[in-house]
C-alpha cells in the first residue's frame, strides 16, 4: 500500500501572531510551531514582516506556505492548491483570501505572497483583521494536496 494515497489530502491550520503591533516592523519572521501532516509532508505557515518602500518606510506582510518531506530524499515533490487567508476578526465574508497553486520540492519548499498585503491595510481598524485589544492577527491556510508527483 502506498502510505501517501492513505494519508489526509486536506487540512486547515493556523499561526496566531502575537505582539503584532511590534512584529510588523521588526523585520522577524514567524514559522508554525508544529507541523500539519498532509500527505506525509510536513506544511507550515511562514510570515515576515518586511519594508517594501524604502522611501515611505512602508511594511508589508509576507505570508508562505512550507513544505518539507519526512524523508531526506533530493527528489520529492508534491503538488497542491491552497488559499492563504487573513482572519476577519468578525465576519468570514470579509477574510482577505488569496489562492496558489504550486509544486512543491526541495528547491522550491515555500510559495505564496511577498508582501501579501500592507502592514497599513492589516491596522486599519475598518478593515477588522488586527484584534487591538490582544494584540494579534491570525493567518490561516487551508491546503488540498490530492496530486503526488
């Protein structure tokens, strides 16, 4: 039996930045904690907080999807479709959603958006993603990786 075929295809998971108000000019990047397990690869969310335009001294928002094998083969690959997405705070309508589609591999183990959208638009309090009373935005990737190559 192939353990692949047997794995989830699909998944949903989230990284919570915390002090968001000091990430999102520090130039830090922030990773997962823990690995989701989809079809025996390893997925992550990656985000970096990033200046964009030098003369404004402008910040964006990086946001990728990681993949890693189990294994220490150099020629893995998996392909998937994923949306990366921005919690509203109240109102899934209003989730700032953008879709990928990629080949993940050794040499190419993260895909998404730099920048993905301003560190402006994500504090403006009208827009409803940036939770000022704790400090954080959450980021969510939901991940379908039916196709192994």
């Amino acid at each position: 039996m192939n353990p692949y075929i047997e794995s989830p295809t699909r998944a949903t998971f989230q990284l919570l930045i915390n002090d968001f108000s000091k990430f999102k000019e520090s130039g830090e990047t922030r990773l997962s904690p823990k690995p989701c397990m989809v079809r025996h690869f390893q997925w992550k969310i990656l985000a970096t907080s990033k200046k964009i335009f030098i003369k404004d001294k402008e910040f964006g928002l990086d946001f990728f999807l990681q993949c890693y094998a189990e294994s220490n083969l150099p020629t893995w690959s998996v392909s998937a479709a994923a949306e990366l997405k921005i919690l509203h705070l109240t109102d899934p309508e209003k989730n700032l959603v953008k879709k990928v589609q990629h080949l993940f591999c050794l040499k190419e183990h993260d895909w998404g958006f730099s920048p993905f959208v301003t560190m402006k638009e994500i504090m403006d309090p009208e827009k409803g993603f940036y939770n000022q009373l704790n400090d954080c935005i959450t980021l969510e990737i939901s991940l379908n990786a039916d196709i192994i190559v």
